[in-house]
C-alpha cells in the first residue's frame, strides 16, 4: 500500500485541496479531500493525473524528424506515407520490441498513463505466416516498461474504396477476417495485468462493410473499436464516390457507433456528421502533432465541443512525444482558425489548461476501455507532480495557473510520482 498527500489535484469532477489517495494492488482504493495529511504519507504540491494515449504507431517513432524535406512539388500525406511504407518493410520483430520499449518509456515518462496502439504490421518479415510476433514483442515491451497498453490489431485488407487489391508494399499488413479472428484469440490468451485488447479497423477504404460486421459479430461485446476516418479530403472524396456519402455520415448510418468506439482523427466533417459523432457518444481521437506534420487539416472542436462531443489525445506517429504540446497545438489550430483566443473553455472552468487536460482524461479512459479516469477509486494510479520558479507561491489560482504554464509556457517541470 502507497498513501500520498496532495495539496492540489485535478480530479475528474476539478480541483481539490488536501487531498489523500490510498493505492494498493495497482489500483486507486480511496480518494478523500479536505483532509489533514498523515504519517509516511508521500507528499506533493499540485498533482494531474497522467494522460491516456489512445493512438500510437509506435513503430513511425523510427522515422520522427526524418522526413522533413520535400519528396514532390505537392508534397503531402500520400508522399509521406512512401518513406513509412520503406520503414515498415525493414523493421523486423527485434526492431519492433527495442522502438516499442523505448518509445513507451518515453511515452511514460512525459506524461502519459497508458497507450491505445493502432498495430498494423503484422506479418514477420522473415516468416510472413507469422502474423503474431511483432505484436507480441509490443506486448512484452509494454509489461516491461511498466505501460498500461490496449493493443489495437488492425484488420487491413485492402488499399482503397471499392476492395483494391493491396499494393506489393501493403503486404506485411495483410489480414483476412478468419487471420484476424484467429490473431484477436491468440493475443487474448497473452495478455498480462492492465493489458487489454480491442477491435481494429484500419479505415473505410481499407476494409469492407461485410468484414466490419463479420468481425464485430464475432468479437467481445465490451471491446473498444477504433478505425481512422476522414483524415484525409481525397479519402472523403473517394467514400462519396463509392457509398454515396462522406466517411463519418456513412458509418454512423451503417453501423451502431456508441461509446465503445473511437474515431481517429475525423478532421473533415460536416456540420451534420460533427453534430451526429458528438450525440453517438463515441470518442473523437485528435492527433494535433501529427495531423499538423501531415498538413491533413484541423478537427471543427468548437462546434464539437457545443454538442457535448468526447474527445481524446494520441501521439499517432510519434514525430514528439508530449501531451501537453498536443493539447497546446489542439488550442492553438482552434485559435487560428476561428480567430479567437480561449476557446478551449467553457462557464464551469475557464481555464484552458484545465478544461483541456480534463476533457482528454475523460475521453482517453473511454476511448482506451481501461480504468483511466484519472485521480478516482478503483482507477489505475498515475500521477504528475507540476512545479515552476517563476511562479509565485501566493498566487490565488495556483493549481490552475501552473497547468495553463505547463500547456502555454515552458517553465513547469514535471515529475511522476507513481
């Protein structure tokens, strides 16, 4: 049993004072505030709760920074996704397990409570009927380090919209709907403690309707369900093509899309679909760091947020690993696109900071299907002590002011307790 003692911290429902959390057997058993500090108690000023990830390639942290120069004269997304095409064709299972090690305890160190990884490449590079040991080593790298992970495998068939046959350098992510089944049992039975698994589908031109509903059928019913969509105005353009409708509006039409589910980026969307995501409850995945390298476009999050939408945080392709930085860009494309300052707020907390690192707890725990919910009982413990020079000891709004400098400024420092 550990017992801390914060002054401050974020709960879920805001900020509290003298506060005193018991943790035993990997889990938050007692949350009481207003309350004097006791013996042998760790002690800490101001306290967050770490941040779930729920999107991660972690294997693209291999090629953070390396493509920054121009590969065509309309360099973009479909130009990117050539050099990471070359890098997952040379990883092999050794490769996967040291990226995915180091990765995570970066992940853990800057901030983040667990991860939601969106696993793709599944066939061994030198033994392509192994479709399972690339996932593993994640696996192994995640207990090592400490992660809380939801492994994510990825049904991947096909290279667009109208089931295109996959390119030769598509291949090491090839699944049909009985491999995947078959991969889903298997990894089930690896699983240790505060690993869980969840249904993956790559995107809408990547799979077919008839393998989403044979996969779903056949899955546990209580399994996040997560997919990319309408990351991209050309793969919009293509599912109105074919289905006669933009991605968003066509799967929620389709499909019974609750809170089980997450939607990656969904950056192009309509009025319409913003408005219907929010009311489904199912979580928004944002990947401002990400999105922002790949020039895809920014997500409507004030009109979401009017509706009462969930959203969440990941840091997809790696490029940096901070999720502070993530919500301060969230904030900042916000910004620039309406051309107002603090819109990352509402009546009840009108400090961005906090709004923006509550918002993200809430939805992260959903998105992830695991006991996330920040500083609560009977939620996995993961703890940020914040603490800066520069800000006076006697400011009325402390807790919150030292949040707003951890996502807008660069003179917070944080520790993890836990």
């Amino acid at each position: 049993m550990t017992n801390y003692f914060f002054q401050q911290a974020l709960l879920p429902e805001g900020w509290a004072k003298n506060v005193r959390v018991v943790v035993e057997n990997d889990l938050i058993q007692s949350v009481d505030c207003d309350v004097s500090a006791e013996p042998g108690d760790k002690k800490a000023a101001v306290v967050i709760p770490a941040l779930p990830n729920i999107h991660s390639h972690v294997f693209q942290r291999a090629m953070a920074g390396c493509s920054e120069y121009r590969l065509r004269e309309d360099d973009d997304f479909w130009s990117w996704r050539e050099l990471m095409y070359s890098l997952a064709n040379a990883m092999d299972v050794d490769d996967f397990y040291q990226i995915a090690k180091s990765t995570f305890q970066s992940m853990k160190d800057r901030g983040y409570a667990s991860v939601c990884e969106f696993h793709y490449v599944h066939r061994d590079l030198n033994d392509p009927s192994n479709t399972h040991a690339q996932a593993e080593a994640i696996l192994k790298a995640a207990d090592e380090v400490g992660l809380p992970i939801t492994l994510l495998p990825v049904l991947y068939s096909y290279s667009g919209f109208g089931d295109k046959p996959l390119l030769d350098e598509q291949q090491r992510f090839s699944l049909n709907t009985d491999e995947y089944l078959e991969l889903y049992a298997y990894l089930d039975k690896k699983l240790k403690p505060q690993q869980r698994l969840g249904i993956c589908f790559h995107s809408l031109r990547a799979v077919s309707p008839e393998q989403m509903h044979t996969v779903l059928n056949a899955s546990p019913k209580d399994a996040p369900v997560h997919i990319h969509i309408a990351e991209q105005t050309a793969e919009v353009k293509q599912c109105q093509e074919i289905y006669g409708q933009t991605p968003v509006a066509w799967l929620l039409d389709n499909f019974d899309v609750n809170k089980r589910w997450c939607l990656i980026h969904a950056t192009h969307m309509t009025e319409q679909e913003t408005q219907g995501l929010a009311g489904s409850g199912a979580a928004a995945g944002l990947c401002p760091l990400t999105e922002a390298n790949l020039g895809d476009g920014i997500f409507p999050l004030d009109h979401y947020k009017n509706h009462n939408g969930r959203w969440a945080i990941g840091s997809d392709s790696n490029v940096k690993i901070n999720p502070a930085e993530e919500l301060q860009m969230l904030a900042y494309s916000q910004r620039l696109s309406l051309r107002k300052r603090v819109v990352c707020s509402d009546e009840k907390q009108p400090h961005a900071g906090s709004w923006l690192w509550q918002q993200a707890m809430i939805g992260g725990a959903q998105a992830s299907g695991q006991a996330l919910g920040g500083i609560a009982e009977n939620q996995i413990p993961g703890f940020l002590s914040l603490t800066s020079l520069n800000l006076p000891d006697d400011k009325r709004d402390r807790a919150e002011a030292l949040l707003d400098r951890l996502i807008f400024a660069d003179d917070v420092h944080t520790e993890r307790l836990d």
